[in-house]
C-alpha cells in the first residue's frame, strides 16, 4: 500500500512538472528579413526568394527590418505584393527610416512597429509626373485601406498638395517620428528589440531567426544603383581607351574587363537584365574593332555603336538611367581620350584610320608656295613626259607638267608658268 502510494505521488507531480516544462518552453519561430538600402530588383529577388523558402514551413511570424531611403516603386508594389500574399503573420519593423518606397512596403505587413527614433514618410516619387503620382498614391492608398491605416495621411507622405490638419501644411511632405505614427495610428508599436517586438505580438520566447543578404544580393544592389553603375560603366571606357593608346594587354585591358565585368554581372545578378544585353554589348564591341581594322567608316561601325548602346541600356532596369550612365562615360572617356593624343600617345588601331603621312619635301613633295620659287629655274627630265613625269631641279626632284608635249629623259627644260600646284615646262 505504501509504494502504491509513493508510485501515485511519482505519477502526479510528473503529470504537474511536465505541462509547466512544456508551458515554459516555446516552440514559436519568429524570421527577421532585413530589407536595407535601395530598393531595386536584387530586393525584390530577396524577399522573394526569402519568402518561397519560407512559406509552408513551421514558421509563426515574420519581421521585416527596414531601413531604407527610397528606391524603385515598381519594385516595392511587388515587394508589398509578396508580403500581401503570404499566409504567416508579417510584422514591418523601421529601425530607422522608410523612406519613399520604403512607406509602401512598411503598410503592406499586418503590424508597424517603430525604433524609438525612427522616421516614415517624404514618398514622393520620381519624377514626379502626374501620370506616376497617381498611380503611385493609388497603391498606397488601397495598402493603407486594406491593412486599416489612415489612407490620408499616407498619400499626403506622397502628395504635397495633401493638407492633413495638424500633421502638414500645404506644399509640405508629412514624415511622422516614431511617437507621431504612434499617435495618428500609422504605428502599433515602438520597440527596438525583436525578441521584445514577438513578445508583444504574442510570441513569448520565440526564437528568432534572423536571415542575412548574401553577398551576391548586396554586390547586384550596390551595382545596379545608377550612380554605381555610371562609374563602373565610366571607368570600363576609361580602362578601354588606355588598353588602345598603350601597347600589348596591360592595365588598362585589365581595368575595362573588370568594369564590364560588373557592369553587366551586378544588373544580372540584380535582375534587371540578362545575358541578351551583354551578348549584344560583345557584339557591338567585335563591329567597332572591325570598322576600325577596315578603313572608311560604313555598316559595321554604325551596328557596332548601335549594338554597344542597345546593350549597356538593357542591361539597367530604366532607360533613363542608362542614357545618363553612358552620356557621363562618354563625356568623361572624350576628355581622357584628348588628353592622352596631346601628350603624344599612339595607337596603331588609330593610325589604322587616321591620316599620319606627310608629304615632305626630301621625298619629293612641294608646296604652292615651294613652287613659286621655280619659275625660271631649269633642270633636266629624269622621266619621260606624257605630259607628267619628273625634272631635276636644283638637285629636287619636281613633278612636272610638259607645256609641249612628249618630251624624252634627259630633255633640257624651263619653268614657264605656275598654277597652283601645277608647274608647266618648255624645251630649252
């Protein structure tokens, strides 16, 4: 009797100790997905890419760490688009500011959350025609509504001409501080710690699983950003006209092949083209090589620039964009180009297709005015005239027009007249 009651106290204090173990522990898995920097299409590919990998597994919520200016709104629709679309609880938490497209993507989670010194707002596009400003505050407008913010105040972050009494004045953008989006209901929460912000939520001890960008996606981000790009691009020409002037594979072929290299790599890489854009690029680079091989200038320079252009403009996400990067690579390339002919650099390529013989008087060559001076002078033929042909003069040889027809070598003659480059000769 005594160990069936010793056996009973065993079994009850197990059946106490293990549901508070287990009520302790948690089994809640929170993922944190940072979307820092520009928004471009190495984002979108991200989050993305994040989130397929994601969806159907045992994951309870996901915090979308932002801390961006601005970048591409196209690329944050489809960004808010995949964060709509998902079936787990999306949490957007601004550590720090979410800026123009960056407001979009914040509205598109269940819940805000704001870092104590965070801000949200100017989502003003650009170029701010009226065209992409309604279109744009159209998709903040429906984000708002459909997660239950105030519509308003999001679209007057877009639209200067949006007055919201007490927020803005006229002709301002609205941008909220942490306890401003608080207040007007832009915010639920304002934290800065993940484990504090699941908690709140309602995952208690949840563990957090924080997913970093690979270095893949921050070299296409970095790379597909239009200033980057315009460098990059800049510096390839550069590196291919030095690789021109200067003799044999250098630093220069070396420079553009890297350049060109990134260029192309970091947009593909960043989604905005494919290799279409650098088979066409290789292309036009193979024509221009040839026009410059042929003398003359005809079809294969004309495809080749064409083929160059059509390629580096692919190869960006906006053609905008790529008018200025290769407008600013141009310019930059001329002006390294006229520097180094003015200190004297040759290239055989460019002597290919510049005139660099000069007609020097020792190899018989004279000019108008040389001419002049041989009127009178005689001399002897040291070819026959039919009616042109050569005279010795002064120990020069003179290319000669006979004022009397055939005339034998060694004829005895006179320069009679001169006219222009013409010098006419008569027997003696």
């Amino acid at each position: 009797m005594k160990r069936f009651r010793l056996f009973a106290v065993l079994i009850l204090i197990m059946l106490i100790l293990i549901p508070s173990q287990s009520h302790g522990e948690s089994n809640d898995k929170v993922h944190v997905i940072p979307i820092h920097g520009e928004i471009n299409r190495a984002t979108k590919s991200f989050v993305r890419d994040a989130l397929d990998d994601l969806n159907g597994k045992d994951v309870d919520a996901i915090i979308f760490d932002i801390d961006t200016y601005g970048g591409l709104i196209n690329e944050a629709s489809d960004i808010k688009d995949l964060i709509i679309s998902t079936n787990i609880p999306t949490i957007s938490y601004v550590n720090n500011k979410a800026g123009s497209a960056g407001v979009l993507i914040t509205i598109a989670s269940e819940k805000v959350v704001m870092a104590p010194n965070a801000m949200i707002g100017s989502a003003e596009p650009d170029p701010n025609t009226e065209k992409i400003l309604s279109v744009w505050r159209s998709w903040l407008r429906d984000t708002a509504n459909f997660r239950g913010r105030d519509s308003t105040i999001i679209e007057a972050m877009a639209d200067r001409d949006i007055v919201v009494q007490g927020i803005n004045e006229g002709g301002k953008l609205v941008n909220l501080t942490s306890d401003e989006a608080m207040r007007y209901g832009i915010a639920d929460y304002i934290s800065k710690d993940y484990h504090d912000i699941a908690e709140y939520f309602g995952y208690v001890d949840a563990e957090i699983i924080e997913k970093n960008e690979n270095l893949q996606i921050k070299l296409a981000k970095y790379i597909s950003n239009p200033y980057i790009s315009s460098f990059i691009l800049t510096i390839a020409f550069v590196g291919l006209v030095i690789e021109i002037f200067t003799p044999g594979f250098g630093l220069g072929g070396t420079i553009s092949i890297i350049g060109f290299g990134l260029y192309f790599g970091g947009n593909i890489l960043a989604g905005n083209s494919n290799w279409t854009s650098l088979a066409m690029f290789i292309v036009g680079l193979t024509l221009l090589i040839i026009e410059m091989i042929v003398p003359g200038f005809g079809l294969p320079g004309i495809s080749g620039i064409i083929f160059v252009i059509i390629g580096v403009v692919l190869a960006m996400d906006s053609v905008v964009n790529a008018i200025l990067s290769i407008s600013i690579a141009i310019i930059i390339t001329t002006i390294i180009t006229i520097v180094l002919v003015k200190r004297g650099f040759e290239s055989k390529l460019f002597k290919s297709v510049v005139l660099t013989s000069e007609h020097r008087t020792e190899k018989g060559y004279v000019s108008s005015r040389a001419s002049e001076e041989l009127l009178s002078k005689r001399g002897i033929t040291v070819s026959e005239l039919r009616p042109s042909g050569f005279v010795e003069i002064d120990g020069k040889r003179v290319d000669v027009l006979s004022d009397e027809g055939f005339m034998s070598i060694g004829t005895e003659v006179e320069v009679v007249r001169i006219e222009g480059s013409k010098i006419f000769v008569r027997r003696i």
